[in-house]
C-alpha cells in the first residue's frame, strides 16, 4: 500500500533490508530531480563569468583605496600627530590673555614721556557662541547694540575670521563698559578683557620722535607671532622700533572646557612679564622749545612745513626731533576715528610724514664746506689763494662753443679765498673747484661724490626710527642709466652748489656737520640712549661708521670759514648768541621759482661743540630769511639753562 511505514504496535517498528526500494521512493526522488533541474536551468541563466580584465581593474582600485587610507592614516598620526594633539587640548582650553606691563620712556633727565593707562574691551569667543541659527543670531543683534558693529558686520566677521576670539568694543567708555556689564550674562561667550593704552605727556610734541602703539592689525597678526586680536603694538617711530624691548611678555587666564565649549574648570593663571623700559637722549624741555621756534617761525613766513634735529657730536645722540605739521598721537593710541584718520592722510602738509627721516631734499649751498674739504683733501687748490668772482662764469658748449651758457652767483663776491668763500656763499669759486674753470682744475663729478659718501651722504645714518631714506648722489653712470642722458659740464657745477640731482634727508646733513665739528668722525644716529632692565640700566654704545675721514688740519680751515660766516658773513644773525657759533646757510630751488628751500646748520659751542643743529624749512616764498632766526631762538634757549 502507499503510504509511509507503519507501526504494527506501540514500541516496535518495521525494519526493511536497504536493498529494498519502494515504488514510491523512486517516484519522489524523480520528482526532486526534476525540481532540481528547474531550479538548475535558472540560476545557470543568472550567473555571468567575470572576464580577467574586470578582476584585474576590481583588485587595483582596491588595493588603491586602502594605500590611500594607510597613507593618510600614517600622516595624520606621525607627520600631524603632534600637532593635531595640540589642537585638540587647546580646544580643550580657554585662555584669557593677561596684558603685559609695557615698558615706559624717559628724557635724559629721567622725566617719564608715557603712561600705561587701564583700557577695556569687549571680547568674544566663537567656539562658545552657540551654533543655532535663531539663538546666534538674537546675541548678534544684543552685540550690535553695544558696538560700532552692525548686525551684518558681526554675521560677516563670525563666518570669515579665522582667529576664534572676535574683538567687538575697544577702549569701552565708563557707560558703555556699565551698559556691557549689566548685559554679559545675555552674551554667552563674550567677556570685558582688560588692557592698557599709551597716554603721552605731549603728544603733539612727540608725535614723529616717540611715535604711537595702536591695536594690532589682521596683517599683523598673520605677520607676527605671539600677538592677539586685543593687543597693542608699535606702529611707528620709537614705539615701533622698539617693540620687542618694550612688549614684555603677555600672560594667560586658563580654564578647562567641555565638549560643548562650556567652560567647567579653572585650570589657574600664566603671570605676564612686564616690558623693558627706555631712556632717550632727548631733552624734552629743548623739545619744547624746538616744537614752538619753529611752528611760531612757519606762522610768520606762512609756510607749514619744516624740520629741525639738534645732535650731539660726541656720540651721534639724537637731542632733537621736530617735523612738522605733526600729529596728536595720543589720538591714535585710544582708537582714532575713521574721519579723523582721512583728515590726516588727506592733508596736503602731510602731518604723519617724518620729513625728518623720510624727506629728501636738494641741500643748496650746505653742501660747499663738504666740496672744500674734498678740494683741499685733493690738493686742487691752496685754501689762501684769491679767486677773483665776478657774480657769474660763462662757459662754452664743448661742440658748438657759439653757444654760451652762463652760471650765476647770487652777487658779485670780489676776491676771496676758500674760508671768504665758505663765509659769504660764493656760487663762482665752488663752480671753479667742483667743475673746474679757466685755468683751475676742478675736483669731477667722481671725487665730489667720493667724498659725500664719506661724510654720510646716499647711505642711511643708522637712526632707530623706521622709514629713513638713503637720498641721491648723482653720478654720470646714474644720469644715464635712469635718464638715458649723457652727463654735462652744468650737471658737475649744479653738484657743487648743491643743485641739481642731489637729493639728501635733514639727518644726513645733521651727521655730515657733526663730522666736521668733532674733527672727522661718522655716527651712528640713535635716539635710545639706555634700556632700563632689572638689573640696572644697559647704555647702548654708540656706533662709529667711519673716522678721520679728512685730515684735522683741513677741517680746521672749513670750520674757520664756518666761523667767519657768523662773524661777518651769511650768517651774521647768530654772532650775538652767548657763546661762539659756527654755520653755514643754503638756499635750494624747487621747480616753482617763487619757492625755495632754507636751510641752515651750527655747531656750538665752536670750540669744543656739543650740540649740532639742523633747520630746514620748506616752500618759502621769495628771499625771507626764515631758518636763522629759528636756530638763533633755539641755541638762545638751550645756552641760557
């Protein structure tokens, strides 16, 4: 029968022989077999060889994937290990910088020109400002009610700045800093940080001597190690060139924060360490009184611009250092205002402009005791020997001598020697040496310019303020390669009576007199005289850059002819001063005929000089005399204290 082996009772079974086959055994393993075909057929169907192509591009791109991952993997751990490490506990750390005491200056006399004055800012931090949209942008609108910001600004500054402290309000005022304090605990991640701003005692006095700090800018930050958004730094004169003596070294309030950037623990305090202080070879009493000869002197010719330097020859100190117009600095040290700012850039007598450092300018007749001591170093000419000047020579062009060009004194000088020469000015007899004449050997653009480059000109006198030029000696391989001229007897005269080319700043002129008083020795300038450091104050030695650079006998002669000019020549004005002076004027052309350049350089006292002083005044109109009564109020002032 079909059907599945059956019990014939309970606890016993039928047991065949596994030789015996059912029929309905052999029925059903047909039917699996044929089931199994079915199913065969269709997976047979499905199933498509990969070529050896297809392998080989599979197991390549696999093989680069995971050289990539090992790659960068090994380069994040070895190559950045560190580094990401250092981020990630930073990120751990908020730190709250502590202002460094900066450093203060001092006048030689020991009387203090800057104060540290407290400040306080309003600081954010982008990494505790919360990330929702609505919640960040409601404390933005709370931000631009406290600041010059406005709701876009902060918006623009939070998504581009790449630093996480954001600097929302400087230099808070006693309301604001109230108004700020009442509404902090509404501005998760802000704080009021405390710092300090210069205040100098004269800051109009000072401006282009001491200079001024001001908060650090974007470009600074990316320029300078160590600074943050809140932090002050030299921007220009003293300031500025001593910035890593004064700065000191800021210190840090830290504390721990969790995941979400809240902070959880106080994790104590870096100490900051205050700036080295300076004192200056400045007097500032002889400051003042520079600061009002010569902006009482500009009135009364009506020009605006001028300069005076008074040095000491002894050691190449700076005592002096007056440009005007100048500047309040004390404006930019709390935070100038953008319109205040424009006004000054805008300003044609250009008031931030150093003319001292900077400014370059053609010398006129300063420049004769220099080319008589070349003449005599040179040996072209014997210093007693008479010159007869007529008022003008006249010379012939070299290749059609129809052609005659005339070059004029400014009056007709008689007979002189070098010293009468030096003493009244003559334009014919430093026409004769410098470019020869007649008979007399001339000393040549090449030796003219050899011996202004020992006396200090077309270098850089070494000053601790930046932005000094180096000024221009013109030569005849300079003429051509920037003018593509050739060089002609007129640029040789011009040269000599310092016309021309010739481009030199007040410093280098300063210097080159200060040779000639202390018989033949270059400075170094310097405006710092001692740094002030824990263990005492360190004098800063004074630098020279050349010596004996012209034999003392033939300063001498130069100095006597200095001398005479005040006695009985152009600078007859100084002969009722206390003491004996020595000076010499110079007159130089602009190209506005009507406006000339005055200057005017003394040494006193003429024996054993100790000051050297340096006026120049610009743009003034006609023949006024406007330099020699500066210098002659000043040295009245300085020799009576």
């Amino acid at each position: 029968m079909f059907g599945l082996p059956f019990f014939k009772d309970k606890g016993s079974f039928v047991t065949r022989s596994s030789k015996e086959v059912e029929f309905q055994e052999v029925f059903l393993d047909k039917l699996a077999a044929n089931q199994q075909e079915r199913e065969g057929g269709f997976e047979r169907k499905i199933e498509i060889p990969l070529s050896q192509f297809v392998l080989r591009v599979l197991y390549f791109g696999f093989v680069v994937i995971l050289t990539v991952f090992f790659i960068r993997t090994g380069y994040l751990q070895i190559v950045q290990g560190e580094e990401l490490s250092e981020r990630a506990k930073m990120n751990a750390i908020r730190s709250i910088a502590i202002a460094a005491e900066r450093g203060v200056m001092y006048d030689s006399s020991g009387i203090q020109l800057v104060f540290n004055r407290p400040s306080f800012d309003l600081v954010c931090d982008k990494l505790e400002i919360s990330q929702k949209r609505g919640v960040r942008e409601d404390m933005f609108k709370e931000l631009a009610g406290l600041s010059d910001f406005s709701f876009e600004d902060l918006k623009d500054v939070f998504d581009r700045q790449s630093s996480s402290t954001m600097l929302i309000g400087e230099n808070l005022s006693h309301e604001e800093l109230i108004m700020v304090e009442t509404r902090l605990e509404n501005l998760e991640g802000c704080w009021v940080q405390e710092n300090t701003i210069r205040e100098y005692v004269q800051g109009s006095v000072l401006s282009h001597l001491l200079g001024y700090t001001a908060k650090v800018s974007p470009e600074e930050l990316e320029e300078f190690s160590g600074y943050g958004v809140t932090d002050q730094i030299g921007k220009v004169g003293v300031e500025q060139s001593f910035e890593s003596v004064l700065r000191g070294k800021p210190g840090a309030q830290l504390f721990e924060r969790d995941a979400y950037g809240k902070i959880v623990k106080d994790k104590g305090e870096i100490p900051s360490e205050p700036g080295e202080s300076l004192v200056l070879w400045m007097d500032l009493g002889l400051q003042e009184k520079v600061t009002q000869a010569l902006s009482d002197n500009l009135k009364r010719i009506g020009s605006k611009k001028g300069v005076v330097i008074a040095m000491d020859p002894r050691s190449g100190g700076i005592l002096s250092l007056v440009s005007m117009p100048g500047f309040d600095i004390n404006a930019f040290s709390g935070g100038i205002s953008q319109k205040e700012y424009s006004q000054l850039l805008e300003d044609p007598a250009e008031p931030l402009f150093n003319r001292a450092v900077g400014g370059l300018y053609p010398t006129g007749s300063t420049i004769k005791p220099l080319v008589a001591s070349a003449a005599l170093a040179e040996d072209i000419i014997d210093p007693d020997e008479l010159m007869f000047t007529q008022g003008y020579i006249e010379v012939p062009n070299r290749y059609d001598p129809e052609i005659v060009y005339k070059y004029l004194d400014w009056k007709n000088h008689g007979w002189v020697d070098m010293r009468d020469a030096i003493a009244v000015s003559s334009n014919v007899y430093f026409y004769t040496i410098g470019g020869g004449y007649g008979r007399q050997e001339g000393l040549g653009p090449s030796r003219i310019t050899q011996y202004l480059s020992l006396f200090g000109w077309g270098e850089k006198t070494g000053i601790d303020i930046q932005g000094e030029k180096s000024g221009l000696l013109p030569t005849p391989e300079w003429k051509q390669e920037v003018k593509g001229e050739g060089w002609w007897d007129g640029d040789t005269y011009l040269l000599s009576i310092g016309q021309g080319n010739l481009l030199t700043t007040p410093l280098q002129v300063v210097r080159a007199f200060s040779a000639i008083a202390n018989n033949g020795t270059v400075f170094e300038l310097q405006v710092v005289k001692e740094i002030v450091r824990d263990e005492g104050q360190q004098k800063i030695e004074s630098v020279v850059v050349r010596e004996d650079i012209i034999e003392q006998e033939i300063l001498q002669i130069v100095r006597e002819g200095m001398r005479q000019a005040v006695t009985s020549g152009s600078s007859v004005l100084l002969n009722s001063l206390s003491v004996e002076v020595a000076a010499k004027t110079g007159t130089a052309q602009t190209p506005d005929p009507d406006i000339l350049h005055n200057w005017v350089t003394v040494f006193a006292p003429y024996e054993n000089p100790e000051i050297v002083l340096t006026v120049l005044i610009e743009d003034v109109r006609g023949e006024q005399i406007a330099a020699l009564p500066i210098a002659k109020e000043i040295l009245e002032w300085y020799f009576s204290q």
